[in-house]
C-alpha cells in the first residue's frame, strides 16, 4: 500500500477561535497584516490561550487525522500563529515589536514583517519536544513535526543585521538544528523542514538554500526520517481561482539537487497545479510525499480521482518511495471537509 501523511497544519477548532487565525483581530499589543499568502505577522506578543485548551486541540487534530486513515500524522500546528513566525519568537535576533514593511513571496506579498536586527540564534528554552510529546501522546502512530527552512524565514523577515543572506541562512539553519536534535531525543522519528520559498526563489534555493536545508539535518541519525517540504503558493482564502503561484518548472530545476542533498522525503505539490509526473523520476535517493488533495478548494475529491492519480503515479516511482498526502496545511478548510477528503485519499492509497 502507498504510505499517507499530512504536511502540518489541520484546521483550528471552536475552542481555539475556529477557522484561520489569520482572520481574528489581535489584542491590543498588536497588528495583522495579511499577505496575498493568507499569512498574518503580528507585533509584540502572541496570542494566549489556556494551556490545556491547546493540548486537547493537538490531541484531537492527531486523533482526527488517524481516523481518516492517515499513517503519519502531523501534531496540526494548534499552537502556531502562522507556521513560520511561531518558530521565529523563540530565536534571538528577530524583533516583533518593530516590523518592517517588505514586498515578499517574489512580489505576490506585501506585509509588516518581524525585522531581524542581531545576529540569529536559539534562546535555549526548547518547545518542539514539548509539542512533540503532548501529539504523540495521542497515538501509537509516529507524529511528524515541522520547521519553517532557513530560506523561508528570511523571505517572511526584514533583514537589517546581516550582509548577505547566506550567513543568515547558515546562523538561521544552526538555529534550526538545535532545535531538531531536541526533536530527535525527544524520540520524534519524522521532522519536516518547511522551505516553499524554494519554488519562487530557485536560484537562492541552488546557491545556498539547500546547502542550508542539510545543515538542518546534521548530526539527525540514519533511523529518523528527515523530511522537507516545498508547496507553489498559498490563496488568501478558500475556493480562491486566482492567487500568484511558483513557476511550474521551479520543481524541475530543483529536484536533481533535493535528491542529492540527503533528506529522505521531498514533498511536492500535484493536485491544485499538476506537473508533468515524469518530475518523480528526477528523485532516485528520495522517496516523494505527493500532493494528492487539493487544500484551498471545498471540493472533496472521490476515492477514484485519487486512485487514478496515485497508479500514474506509479509509473515512473517505486511504490515505497511514492507517499500520499494533501498539497499542504489544511487550516483553510473546515474539519468536516478535511476529514471526507483525507477519508477518500487514504481509501484510494489502500487500494493501489
């Protein structure tokens, strides 16, 4: 059978404000700017909530994903603002209370941005094995933790402490990599590294994205499966037909070095913008988590439409290197639309 799994996000529940958070008003300590993404950027604190209001809304975004089916659930992001920024307050260097307006996203976004003003590094107080903990807690089932990459959160922060972005990049992937090998004691046997800014900013990506993508990863041991995502844009709201999205041939360009840099999945989306799927050829070492599940549309695809697309598929990738999963983070659907899809998706991967 083909192996499922989700990216990360999983939509927020009542207890939590429900839908998108992006769409709430911030309390009096600061602003929302959303981006043509559908991201927001707030300045000062975070948004509180009660600490077990958050453990049971993990809790039942595992246990949700896993009655659909899915094999690898992801934790569902419940505690994160946006996926990036969550990450981004427990580093040094990146001031939240003055942000900097910047054009991002290769000019689809625009927005008030976290500005880095010091030399980036971890504050030493560890979060990701907590959140590790209380998801897995919910399952026998392996939980998969993800990371906004090195690349992605220089392209959503406003630079004004480093010469050039590569030493931003490798202090940023330094960052990220403690934080891992606390994932990784903490027994957590799937980490994804989050970089959707490889698809707009390829050359980046080549020059020294990469490069700082297995920086992540060093020191990570042979039996944890390292993971790394790339999606082409994400609409600002549901059923959205036209929102600036990655170049189709940005995959093509760099899938030969993803395949050779030493993760073990790349993740590439399919179902909201198809590739030509002779793309999985490219990728000899790594398995591909394939977009099969449209996150920005309400319609449900049917366990057949999945199936077809699955045993194509399978034409040009082993069946243990080929893994189902929706195109990204499902924050903009309802539970109820996110649960039939991923339903039909892990029906459609039994069978094939």
């Amino acid at each position: 059978m083909v192996q499922t799994t989700c990216i990360g996000a999983w939509p927020k529940p009542v207890s939590l404000g429900g839908g998108d958070w992006q769409e709430i008003e911030p309390d009096a300590a600061g602003t929302i700017d959303s981006d043509a993404q559908g991201f927001s950027y707030t300045a000062g604190e975070a948004r509180k909530f009660d600490e077990g209001v958050l453990n049971q809304a993990t809790a039942e975004a595992v246990r949700d994903q896993v009655a659909c089916g899915i094999d690898v659930p992801t934790d569902g992001e419940m505690r994160r603002e946006n996926y990036i920024h969550y990450h981004c307050r427990h580093l040094d260097g990146i001031d939240f209370d003055n942000l900097t307006s910047k054009i991002h996203r290769n000019g689809a976004a625009i927005a008030n941005l976290p500005t880095i003003t010091s030399e980036v590094r971890p504050k030493g107080d560890h979060f990701l094995d907590r959140d590790f903990a209380i998801a897995q807690a919910a399952t026998d089932r392996p939980v998969k933790i993800t990371i906004p990459g090195p690349l992605t959160i220089i392209d959503t922060t406003a630079n004004e402490a480093y010469e050039n972005e590569r030493d931003l990049a490798m202090d940023l992937a330094a960052a990220l990599n403690f934080e891992i090998r606390t994932l990784v004691a903490a027994g957590c046997r799937y980490i994804q590294v989050d970089e959707p800014v490889f698809a707009r900013r390829v050359d980046d990506a080549l020059n020294f994205g990469v490069e700082s993508l297995a920086k992540c990863f060093e020191g990570v041991p042979s039996g944890v499966t390292r993971v790394m995502h790339m999606c082409c844009g994400y609409p600002g709201h549901l059923d959205d037909e036209d929102y600036p999205k990655a170049d189709v041939d940005s995959y093509f360009k760099l899938a030969r070095e993803l395949d050779d840099c030493g993760v073990d999945q790349v993740s590439l989306e399919h179902a909201h913008r198809a590739n030509d799927l002779s793309l999985l050829e490219f990728f000899q070492k790594s398995s591909v988590i394939l977009g099969a599940i449209d996150v920005a549309r309400s319609r449900i695809e049917s366990v057949d439409e999945v199936r077809i697309l699955l045993k194509r598929a399978l034409m040009h990738i082993d069946a243990d290197r080929l893994i189902a999963a929706p195109d990204c983070g499902l924050i903009l659907l309802d539970r109820d639309t996110a649960m039939a899809k991923l339903r039909n998706m892990c029906a459609a991967a039994k069978t094939v």
